[in-house]
C-alpha cells in the first residue's frame, strides 16, 4: 500500500499534478488527495543557470530608497558561500569554512590598547533592545540597535524575547571556568563579527558592517559579562 | 536549516513533530495570548469585519469605469477568462499569453489598468500599499477579489515552463543572504518553532506551515488598521531585511510569491484573514 502511494504520489510529481488532485479530489478520493496536499514542487530540481538568474533578477526589482542603496544587494565571499550552500542543501566544504572564518577574524577591529572591553552594561540593555537601524525607512544619522532580544533571551525581566538564537541568560555565570579576559576578547569579538567564528552564523556581523561602533559593543559586552548586570544576577 | 529537499513524508512528518515540541514550549504561552487577542478582535467585529470596508471598495473599483479610456475592470482576464473573478485567486500566479510572464494577483491587475484603464504604471506604482487617507485600490481589489475565492483549495498551475521557472527561481531568490544584516527569508522562516521577539515565525519552506498561513492573504492587519497584501509583505519582509525597495509586480516579487503560494497548494483559501 505504501508503496504504491509513494508511486502515485510521484507519478503525480512529474505530470500536471495539481489538475489531476482537482478532478481525483472531487471524486472524494480522501488519500490520493493527502497525497496532493503533500504537494510536488518540494522535489523540483535545480536546472543550471537558475543560480545567474538571481543576479539578474535581483538587479531588475530593486530601488534605491533612503539610506538603502543597491550596493547592499552585493554578496560578499561569505554571504555568496552561505547562500549557495544552502540553496544547494549542501554542507560547506573545510575549505571554504575557513576561508570565511580566516575572512571575517581579519576584520575585527579591536578598541585601542588600555581601553577596557566593558563598557556600561545599563547603555548595553538600551542598544540590545532597539531595533532601529539601516531599513530604508530608517533615518541614516540615528545610531542603530543590536536588536539581540529579536533572536536572544537576555536580562530576565524581558519576557518579549525571540529565539533564533540561543539563550543568553546568565552568560557570564555559565562561564565562569573560561580566563576572564580570553572571555571579554571572545564576547566582543563574537558580537563585532560572528562569522569570525562560525561560518554562515544566522547573526549579524554588528562591528564589521558598520551597524553598531566599538563603543556600542564594548556596552553589550558589560551587559553580558558585569556581574551587576541583570543577565549574571 | 530548510529541507527543501527531502522527501516529502519525512518533511511532513518532521513538521508534525516540530509542532508539538513547538506547542509544548514556554513560547506557546506568549503566542497563544497573540492568538487570543486577534480571536477577541476577530469576536468584536464579527458583525462587521473591517475587511468588508476594503471588499466593497475593490467591488466598487472593479465596476466603475475609470482612466482615460473610461473603462472599468470587468473584462480584466485573471486567468479564468475576462471579467471572471470567482476562483481566480486559487489558481494564481500563472503564466499570461498576453503579456508573456508569470504573474500574481496584484501585478495582474496593474496590467490591467494599463492596458484596459489606459492608467500610468509609474503613477500607480507609487501607492500600490495604502497609508491611512492615501488608500491603495490594489488592497480593495485583492481584498474583494480573494473573497470570491473563499473556501476553495489553493491550486497554482505548474504546466507552463515560466511557471516552473519562476517557483525555481523563487526558490533560490529564499536564500539569498545579503545587506548590512546577512539577512535571508531563511534567517527568519527555515525553521520550525521559533520567534523574533514574540512573533511566530513560519517556515514557509515546509508545506504545512505554509499551508497555514497563505490561504488567508490578503489579509488585514489590525495593528496598522490596513488591508495587506503579499506585494506588501514581501516588500516588507525585504525592508526588514535591510534590502533595497523591492519594486512592486517585480520580478523577484512575483517568483518568490509563486515558490510560497506553490508551497502552500492545497491550502483551504479563506482570504481576506487577520494578522496581528
């Protein structure tokens, strides 16, 4: 049974499926119509020269607005990778990983020697939850947000928090056993540029693009690592 | 990561299984007082949904003649023949002879009020979402026209090679990462059970998923008192993603709109719906 489902449903894949589901369907066929509603065009395959056509499409449907201009439809080396290692379902190769990884730890911009890593963790809190910042509709002279409860749980007091990204709730605690300035080191530098670390990471390279400054990082560095702040009480 | 393609029975069944860990989590919590406010919402105007306001403008706009040709829109071909409007929105985007493209509801009827109206695509082009006083007739048509579609399933045609070209297209254009942000649809909609902030995040890579939420766009969203559409929310989606101004009817507007509503087949239409 099960296998000449499998074989109905992809007899149903390759010719005009959804035309036969509507016919089959009125005839109250309840399981070839499950079958339907499971839906062929998951399997379609990637031709060659669907990848160029991005560029060509995406360079047709833009505009310039606001502080938004058509640069920022320009890959890098490792929005390119990621985004063709995805599409292809695809692992990256070691290779590439650390072309990435060795790219982005070159990027990091360190603040100048004697400047403490921790700045003010209350000014951290603020960044962390403004989401304001580079949309076209945002105006360009305002300093950005991080935005970090939009994917991360942070202070416990913030209940509206998002989880595209791990919980950082007691950061500092949980690591405890790390030397605290290879600690300090790895927070700024994980937030200035992610990717420095972890190829195709899902977060923004806050300092390397130019969204937030070094002093912005060094305050949510504090509000990471302060044993005063909310997130290690 | 999105699983586009696997077999589909593991997808399904995977996206069963991350419903119920999503539904046991804490998240539930959060989420399901956002359903219950839209549900209170959704209780208050049951007599008089606002959406009605935009049905019988877009009827209106339909029917009357207008542009410099004095025409109305009744002999507008959505696809089901001219002037048919019944059961056209379940059946889009598709490939249109006369103009030689793929197209959604939206970019159809701009079409048609250039060719039949004789309006200026640029002038309509800049109010295609409304703003308060400045309405948008695209929103009052979708709205009124997706009614007529109500309780049919969701069955965008394939047949066509621009069809399948523009859901593949769509498909790579999901995962394009780019901005200031390496932002992609898929940072925020290739997984299963997560959220910004409190907002659900569907993966609309996942047919169930997808299935779930399409079928109710156009759709109006009570915080910005407006009727939306997916012209609007794609436009959207790419402000968040730091993007420049996706054009409206554009090209990758309209393949990306065809990969989701391809995803979604065989979704119950019940459009207009209510988002947050």
């Amino acid at each position: 049974m099960r296998r000449l489902l499998a074989r109905a449903l992809s007899a149903l894949q390759r010719t005009s499926a959804r035309a036969l589901c509507l016919v089959l369907g009125s005839v109250a066929l309840s399981l070839v119509l499950a079958a339907c509603v499971v839906g062929p065009p998951q399997t379609m395959p990637r031709e060659p020269g669907d990848a160029q056509r991005v560029r060509a499409a995406l360079s047709a449907s833009f505009v310039a607005r606001g502080q938004a201009g058509l640069d920022r439809l320009e890959q890098d080396l490792a929005q390119r990778l990621c985004s063709e290692a995805e599409a292809a379902g695809k692992p990256l190769s070691d290779d590439r990983v650390q072309a990435i990884e060795r790219e982005n730890q070159a990027l990091i911009r360190w603040p100048a020697a004697g400047t403490p890593l921790l700045g003010d963790w209350r000014s951290g809190e603020r960044i962390a939850q403004s989401g304001v910042g580079r949309q076209w509709s945002d105006a360009p002279d305002v300093p950005a947000g991080g935005n970090c409860y939009a994917c991360h749980q942070l202070s416990p007091d913030e209940f509206s928090y998002g989880t595209l990204g791990p919980s950082l709730l007691r950061y500092a605690v949980l690591r405890a056993q790390m030397p605290r300035t290879e600690l300090e080191r790895y927070t700024y530098g994980r937030i200035y540029n992610p990717q420095a670390w972890l190829a195709c990471s899902n977060m923004p390279r806050f300092g390397s693009h130019g969204i937030l400054t070094q002093d912005q990082i060094r305050d949510l560095v504090a509000l990471l690592l302060a044993p005063d702040s909310p997130i290690n009480r | 990561m999105p699983d586009s393609r696997r077999p589909v029975w593991w997808a399904a069944l995977g996206g069963l299984l991350a419903l119920a860990l999503g539904t046991a989590s804490v998240v539930a919590q959060s989420a399901q007082e956002t359903a219950r406010e839209i549900e209170r919402y959704r209780e208050a105007v049951a007599d008089s949904s606002p959406g009605e306001l935009w049905e019988a403008r877009g009827e209106d706009l339909w029917k009357m003649p207008r542009g410099p040709r004095n025409v109305s829109l009744e002999r507008c071909d959505l696809g089901q023949g001219p002037g048919v409007v019944a059961g056209a929105l379940a059946r889009l985007p598709r490939w249109f002879a006369d103009a030689d493209r793929v197209m959604d509801l939206e970019t159809r009827l701009l079409h048609c009020m250039v060719t039949l109206q004789g309006l200026d695509p640029a002038v309509l082009r800049r109010q295609p979402f409304g703003n308060g006083e400045q309405r948008s007739d695209f929103e009052a048509l979708s709205a009124w026209i997706a009614a007529q579609s109500r309780g049919m399933t969701l069955a965008p045609p394939l047949d066509h090679p621009a069809e399948r070209a523009a859901w593949r297209l769509g498909r790579e254009l999901f995962f394009v990462r780019g901005g200031t942000h390496d932002f992609a649809c898929t940072t925020c909609h290739a997984q299963s059970g997560r959220r910004i902030r409190l907002q659900e995040l569907p993966n609309l890579s996942r047919p169930e998923e997808a299935r779930r939420v399409l079928g109710t766009w156009p759709a109006y969203r009570v915080s910005q008192g407006e009727m939306r559409t997916l012209q609007w929310r794609m436009n959207d989606c790419f402000r968040q993603q730091r993007f420049p101004d996706l054009v409206f009817g554009s090209e990758v507007s309209v393949a990306l709109v065809s990969y989701l509503l391809h995803n979604a087949s065989g979704a119950a239409l019940a459009a207009p719906g209510v988002r947050r």
